[in-house]
C-alpha cells in the first residue's frame, strides 16, 4: 500500500493506496465522489474526466498514487455552493444532456477548453470534444451550450434559444 495525500473539491485526503488503483476507482470507492462515473474500460470515452491541478484529465488512465499531491476538481466541486458554474448552467439552458452520463466529463472538458480558448468558433469546441462522447448524440445541443457559455463567460450574455430551437432530425415530421 502507498500513501498518498489530495485535495479533491477543497478537501484534503489522506489514504492508503493499492499501487495499481486507479484514481477513478480511489475517488468513487474511497472517497464517495461518485460524481464521476466511468463510461469504458478503454480511455475513450471523457465521462471521467476531471481537473487534475487545473488540468483535463481522465481519471480512468492515471492512477491515485500519481495523483498524490495534487488538487483535484471533479464535477461536484464545480459549483460556487448553490450558485452553478456558467457552463454548467448553459448545459441546462440549451438542454446539452439526455441521460446525463457523459454530462460530467463533458462539463469539465469545456470548463478546461473555455480556460484555453475563451472565444471558441464551433469547430474547435466540437474539435475540443472530441475526446468524450454521447451515446445519446445530444452533440448539436452540447456544442450550442458551450457556445454560450463562453458568451456569457466573455461578459456578452447567453446564447438566445434553448434545446427546441436545434434542428429537428431527419424524417421527423409535423
Ligand atoms: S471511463 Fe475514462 S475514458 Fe471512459
Ligand atoms: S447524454 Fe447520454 S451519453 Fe451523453
């Protein structure tokens, strides 16, 4: 066992280890931040993902001990108290979620994306996304909400419309 100390959503954690677990396994089973689920056992799919010292990570492809030291921001730390963060907000709003499963990871990406590029064209945020998916294709919804949320992050207001105003699917009929 290894011992390892760190801050996961401003509250510091001393543990014992097994050197193989993974720091999603560390945080969900040991310290109850179930916030972050887990979407594969192949590191492809971003529902993990977290902010690992500021940083996109996924949690599912590094372990707790290389953790060790660091402070970690999962979805559950994101907030300010009851106040939501903006991108978290715009999710609701533009209704970028259906089941909600890849929801965290693709919350914290776009936190990430927002912080290195605060005045995103639609490609580089689908660009920036890439590396989490949706099974429920909720994209055009995910990526409006982005959109606005950087628009409101930049100072210039929300995006106007919500979730009804994406194009319907093909085939879909009055
Ligand atoms: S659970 Fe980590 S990438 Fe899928
Ligand atoms: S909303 Fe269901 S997987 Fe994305």
């Amino acid at each position: 066992m290894a011992q390892v100390s760190m801050k996961v959503d401003g509250v510091v954690y001393e543990d014992h280890v097994e050197p193989r677990t993974l720091l999603v396994h560390h945080l969900r089973e040991k310290l109850g931040r179930v916030g972050t689920p887990i979407g594969c056992d192949t590191s492809n799919c971003g529902a993990c993902i977290l902010h690992v010292d500021g940083e996109s990570v996924k949690s599912c492809s590094v372990l707790a001990v290389q953790a060790d030291g660091t402070e970690i921001t999962t979805i559950q730390g994101l907030a300010d108290g009851p106040e939501l963060h903006p991108v978290q907000k715009a999710f609701r709003e533009h209704h970028g979620l259906q089941c909600g499963y890849c929801t965290p990871g693709m919350v914290m990406a776009a936190v990430d994306l927002l912080k290195n590029n605060p005045s995103p064209t639609e490609d580089e945020v689908r660009h920036g996304l890439e590396g989490n998916l949706c099974r429920c294709t909720g994209y055009q919804n995910i990526v409006k909400a982005v959109l606005s949320a950087a628009s409101e992050m930049r100072g210039e207001g929300p995006i106007a419309g919500s979730f009804q105003d994406a194009p319907e699917p093909a085939g879909a009929s009055a």
